[in-house]
RNA sequence: UGCUCCGUAGUGUAAUUGGCAACACGUCUGACUCUGGAUCAGAAGAGUUCAGGUUCGAGCCCUGACGGAGCAACCA
C-alpha cells in the first residue's frame, strides 16, 4: 500500500520560494547524492511560538516534500538556560503540527564528544588557542564592527601548553570565566563573527543530560554547523539573522569535512506579528510576571495558547504557508492569521446556539409547558455533519444586541413591532418589553409567534430580515465565555524607543463573560472541541471545564459589517 | 563612518533564461442567503525608494544615492 502521496519533485508555473528553489537546483544537479536533509534545532529553554511554527513548516515541510528527512535536533549547548521540562513541550507542540521526526530525536549534547575531539584538532593544527584574559579584555580586543580588533597576547601560545590548559579547562580545574578557547582566525576581519571567535567556555551548571560529565561546553557557532555535517544535514535553514554567522559556520565545515558533502545553511526571515511580541524573553518575562495565566494563555503567541485559544494545526500551517518565506523582514498582520482559522473552522465546526449576553423573550401565544424539538443544521458548509434537535419552548433567551428599543436605521433586528425570524423555528414579533427604569436595562421582551412560519417542510412564504440564535430558557445551559482581544494595543510594542512593551499591554485583552446560555446538547462538550456560536464567532472548550461548570473560548469573531459599520 | 542583507498596491507575497506588474488578505459595490457569516460576481488601489547607465526593451543586470534591518553575548 502506498503511503501518502509523494508531490512531483518540480513544478512548473508553480511559484516557490527561493529555499525551495535552492532544493529543487541541488536535487537536480545531484548534490549530495540527490538527498535532503533537513532539521530543525530548537534550544529548549521556553515553549515553541508561532515563529518556531513557521520554521517547522519549512524543514519539515521541505523534507516531506521532497522525499527527504528532517531531524529533531535540540541544541542544548547552554545548561544554564536549559530544562527537560522544555524538551517536552517542544515535542509535544511539533506533533501537534503534524510534524514527524521518527526516530531522529538529537542532541547537540550528543555530540560533545566528537565536537570536543575536534576542537583539539584545531589546537593541533595552530587554529585555536586558550585566552585566559577577562571578558571584558577579550571584548575590547575585539574592536567595533567599523574598527578591527586586535589580537590576544595569548594568541601565539604552544601547541602543548593549549592542549593541556584545554584539558584541564574541561576537568574543571579553572573557574567559570577565567579561560576560554578561540578559534585563530582574524582579529581584523571586517566580519565580527571572525575575529576569533570563542568557540568553548567554562560552565559549572549541570547540563540536564550529561550531568556534570563536562565543564567546558561549545558555544553555538561551534556546535550547529557541526552537529549538521554530523547529522548528514544537507540545507540548514535558520532566520535572517544568523546571515552573519554563515562565513564562520563555512570555515569550521571546511575544517571538519572529509569528502564532498558539506551542509549549506541559507536564511530565511523570521515571522513577525503585529499587536504582540515574540521574544521568548518578554513571552517568559509576561508568564513570570502574571500578566498571563501561563504559557498557553489564549492570548499568547505560543503554540500551546494558539492551542487553547481554538487554532487548528491546519490553520497555522495555512498560515504560514499564505505568508511565505523571503528575505524581507515583514510584519505580518494578526488579521491574516485570523483569516486562516475562520477559513478552516467555517469547514468543521458544527454550528451550535449560544447567548452571551441573554434577555428573556416570552412568546406571548406560546402554549405554557410546551417544548418542540426542532431541527437544526449542524454546518451549512458540509451536509454529511447532519443535523439536530434543539428544544423551543415558551421562553427563550437572545442576545441582548438583538434588541433595540428604539431601532436604528437598517436594524434588522428586534424591536417594538419588528418581525424576525429565531433560527430554525419561528418568526416572532415583540409587542413589548418590560424595561427597568432606573438602570434602562430590557428585562423582558414580548413577543407573538406566527405558527405557519416553523422552519422546513412546508417553507412559509413569510420572509423576514434578520434571523436571531436563541436558546430555551428551561433547557439552557450555563456557561462561562472568556473574549479575548489582542495582548497589546500597538502594532509594534516592542519597537518603541524609549517605552517598555508592557506599557502597551492591552487591558482588555480578555473579558470573561458569565451566566451565558448555550443549547443543551454543549453539556457534553469535550475539551478543545471547537463550534461556530451563530453569528457570533468560533468557540472552543476550555480546558478548565469541569463536568458541572463550562468555560469556552472565543477564537475569533465572525466578520461582522454590523458593528463595523455602526462603530 | 566597517561588513552583510533587504526595499514591488494598506498588508503579505508573485512575476519563466530581461518582454509593457499578478495573487491572497483587507477595503468598497452588487447578488444570494433562515448566520448582517459563508458563497458568487465586480471595483478601486502600486508603475516596482530615487537618479543615472546597459538594452529594441529592466521590478529583474550595472553604478551611485536614500531608507530599513542585522553584526561589537564566555546566548542561541
């Protein structure tokens, strides 16, 4: 049996981007024995975000695609930083993306032996020395990006004695920060990146996997590229801002490589979104700080909020796929996101009746104790989600904004004298309404039904503007509804000078709304299952529902021209 | 004032080896509708940052400006 398809490895007239393009060349050409390999290298020290999403779908993607492999590869070269509590989630989080990495899951960490191993190499060969000077010395030496540095007095120490200080640096003999190891490169290379860069520092923190086995450990640029060539990697894509680092990751692969095979990194530009922020230090510093409830927060651009929240995995990846991969560096706007889940939502989400801000209707000619089952379409986008019965009955609630005393032009809702028609049952017509009048609130609305106009069979001629969603008063069901807007009120919160991102933060980015009423048949509801309130947006389930207490949250609002247009 | 990268409608992306700028979202009309949703039809909106050059012809190539981003962590 044939597994999934396998996409046609070139497509004419089909635009794609110049990653793929690059594969598509390298295929053809017979690089690398016409393999792809790909990876994907997350540090775990915080939740993937919807950036990471978008780099998922690129080496994963990129990899299915094209008959290839994409690796899980966490780089953990940082134990200060790191936890296994991360690793976790991160893996947890790609699935859920739809990603599969099989049997593929690395470690930087794995490699310290080999990258260790090769950094004596490098001593040996008179490419890299020990500096025993303070950060800030080896800093200074350094130079600025417009002025070349100068070169350590340690630079021109032997062969042996680097060895051994090497050895004993990883023994553990020497205090953090008191030594570290350099690559012998340029001091005045106009590439900061080059002027030898520190390729081993001193760290005591346990590593959350080798323990206390090492005490020296490779920074990043000595790590990636290597643990590439290790991996058989053969298109390393990473974000724009790693472009720099590319001549030192070169440099170190044409020390290590043996054959023809090298690793190519290329970059790509990173996902911005408006009205949030992305860096995992401000996305911890707003856990941290209880501004939040937690990573998934429905509100955070994490994937596990995304989650909570109601996004599919199918939306995000439309997503990403709609915005693309260039080198400009864009921001990208929520609204687009937004789009995409409305758009695959409006194909699965059963619609359901729920009234988030209820007013009594009583239907005035209604039989007292009656109740009729009436049958509703479960989504109008796919016949075979069937149909269901939902109870009518004397009293029903509607949405407070369905009801306007006295109506504005184009009202085509309820008010005094006003027909309209309640979804899938009757149309109604208010005849009057109770107000309070010391705080103006409608407590009751009045209404007659016309009983020729019940909803199917025989279709009455009647035709009425609006059509309200309702919900059965005796048969309602309670429930909490938590709205959320957007974390911030600035496009670009961070980007302020002279103002810190929280000063932005939106207050309020969520309303929790209580004593809503939602059709019976949501009793049931599980958690995360995701519905269409009608009219008024998609709705998922909590996952702090509990069997007596139900909690959903909006994702979305449904286009609305309405309140648009009467804002 | 060093190096690297980028500059196409409001936003994000396209434009085969140079051949008179396309798509999506958004916006605005209209149709339809038992969701003011969806769907369908249509419209407006850039002459490709600017100035030169090469060419019969340039968003694509060259030069120079201008604008933006990244690089000066013993982070990744």
């Amino acid at each position: 049996m044939s597994k999934e398809k396998q996409e046609e490895p070139v497509i004419k007239g089909e635009s794609m981007s110049f990653i793929e393009q690059f594969i598509v060349d390298d295929l053809q050409n017979g690089k690398n024995e016409g393999k792809i390999v790909t990876r994907f290298p997350p540090e775990p020290n915080g939740y993937l975000h919807i950036g990471h999403a978008k780099a998922v779908c690129l080496s994963f993607g990129m990899a299915k695609k094209y008959g290839g492999k994409c690796n899980l590869r966490f780089d953990d070269t940082n134990p200060e930083k790191e936890d296994v509590e991360y690793v976790d989630s991160i893996k947890e989080d790609i699935k859920w993306l739809g990603f599969d990495w099989e049997d593929r899951e690395y470690y930087a960490s794995d490699y310290f032996g080999r990258l260790y191993n090769f950094a004596v190499d490098l001593i040996k060969i008179g490419l890299a020395y020990v500096d025993d000077q303070p950060a800030e010395v080896i800093s200074e030496q350094k130079g600025l990006p417009s002025r070349p540095g100068v070169e350590s007095e340690y630079r021109k120490r032997t062969i042996d004695e680097n060895l051994g200080l090497f050895e004993r640096m990883n023994k553990g003999e020497f205090e953090e920060g008191s030594r570290v190891l350099r690559a012998r490169i340029d001091m005045s290379s106009p590439n900061m990146h080059m002027r030898d860069p520190i390729i081993y520092r001193i760290l005591k923190t346990p590593h959350h996997r080798t323990g206390d086995k090492w005490n020296a450990y490779p920074m990043y640029d000595f790590a990636h590229g290597q643990s590439d060539y290790f991996e058989g990697v053969t298109h390393s894509l990473c974000t724009l801002e790693f472009e720099v680092h590319r001549p030192l990751y070169d440099w170190f692969i044409d020390q290590l490589k043996t054959g023809d095979y090298r690793p190519r990194q290329i970059e790509f530009n990173r996902l911005n979104l408006n009205y949030t922020v992305m860096s995992k230090r401000k996305l911890l510093e707003l856990v941290q700080e209880g501004r939040v409830s937690g990573w998934d927060d429905p509100r955070m651009p994490t994937l596990c909020g995304l989650r909570r929240r109601g996004y599919t995995p199918e939306s995000i990846r439309k997503f990403v796929d709609l915005i693309g991969y260039t080198k400009v560096e864009a921001i990208n706007d929520v609204s687009l996101l937004e789009h995409a889940v409305r758009d695959d939502l409006n194909m699965r989400a059963p619609r359901v009746f729920g009234v988030l801000n209820p007013v009594r209707v009583i239907i005035t000619n209604y039989p007292e104790g009656k109740t009729e089952n009436v049958e509703v379409i479960n989504n109008p986008e796919d016949e075979s989600m069937g149909k269901r019965t939902v109870p009518f009955s004397r009293e029903v609630y509607i949405e407070q904004e369905d009801f306007m005393e006295t109506p504005v032009p184009k009202f085509f809702r309820l008010a005094p004298g006003m027909e309209v028609r309640l979804k899938g049952a009757y149309i109604i017509k208010c005849e009057s309404f109770r107000k309070n009048e010391k705080t103006g609130i409608i407590e009751e609305i009045y209404c007659t039904y016309d009983p020729e106009t019940r909803s199917g069979a025989n279709q009455s001629e009647k035709k009425v503007k609006g059509t309200l969603h309702w919900v059965s008063a005796a048969h309602a069901v309670e429930a909490e509804v938590r709205l959320y807007d957007r974390l911030f009120n600035h496009e670009d919160p961070a980007g302020q000078k002279d103002h810190d991102y929280r000063e932005f933060l939106n207050p309020g980015s969520l309303q929790v709304v209580k004593g809503c009423k939602v059709e019976p048949s949501l009793k049931s509801a599980k958690h995360l299952e995701k519905f269409q309130f009608q009219r008024l947006g998609y709705f998922c389930v909590d996952p702090d529902t509990k069997s007596d207490h139900l909690v959903f949250n909006r994702t979305v609002q449904l286009k609305d021209t309405w309140t648009k247009l009467n804002r």
